[in-house]
C-alpha cells in the first residue's frame, strides 16, 4: 500500500506489528468514498493489505481500534468485521472511538498484530 507522506503504514518489531492510522481511500484510486459502508469496505483492505505486507494474516491481528466520527453508526462497520473475522471464538479485541481528525474520514481504525 503506498503512503504518501515518509511514515510507514506499520512497524514490526520481533513478532509484534502495529499500525498506524488506516485511512478510508481506495487501494488503487487514493479516493475517499462519501459513504460510511464504501469507506469502512476500503479501511478494512488496507488492514489486510498493511498485515500481509508486515508477513502476517488477518488471523495475527489481536487489538483493532476502531476510529468512527459518528459512534453510534456501526452497522457498515460490523458487515465488514463479520467478514474479515468470521469466527466469533477468534475475533480479536475491539475498541470503537470518536474520530475527530479533520477530512472526508467517518472511519479509520489501527491495529496490533503477534505474528509468527
């Protein structure tokens, strides 16, 4: 995934992966949609875009820090959840947020990874 500013989407230190902020544009075009669900559709490829480059999977994630400027709003959010982890016994931990960051996001989201 290409970042436009000199900060790397993640660090991996050992087995630990963290990332940083997971942003809602497309993977290929760079653009935001208007719409929670395209948006939440494109944070979620970029989480599993950034954790496969870092030599992991979505099953290594373990924390997810979910970023929402409307909190209250999280059914596009949950649809992708459900897909990306599926098996309500290995999902990992979940925190969802108020995003106050300036520009077109209603939602972002980080997360850390123990890969192996």
């Amino acid at each position: 995934m290409n970042h436009r500013h000199p900060i790397p989407n993640a660090c991996r230190i050992g087995s630990m992966v963290f990332s940083g902020a997971i942003h809602a544009a497309s993977p290929t075009t760079r653009a935001v949609p208007d719409e929670l669900a395209g948006q939440a559709a494109n944070v979620f490829a970029n989480m599993r875009a950034i954790i496969e480059a870092a030599g992991g999977s979505v099953e290594d994630i373990i924390k997810v820090d979910v970023y929402l400027r409307d909190s209250t709003d999280r059914t596009a959010v949950n649809e992708e959840w459900l897909r990306m982890f599926p098996d309500p016994d290995s999902r990992p931990a979940r925190h969802v947020r108020p995003l106050t960051a300036d520009g077109p996001s209603l939602v972002q989201c980080e997360f850390v990874a123990v890969v192996s």
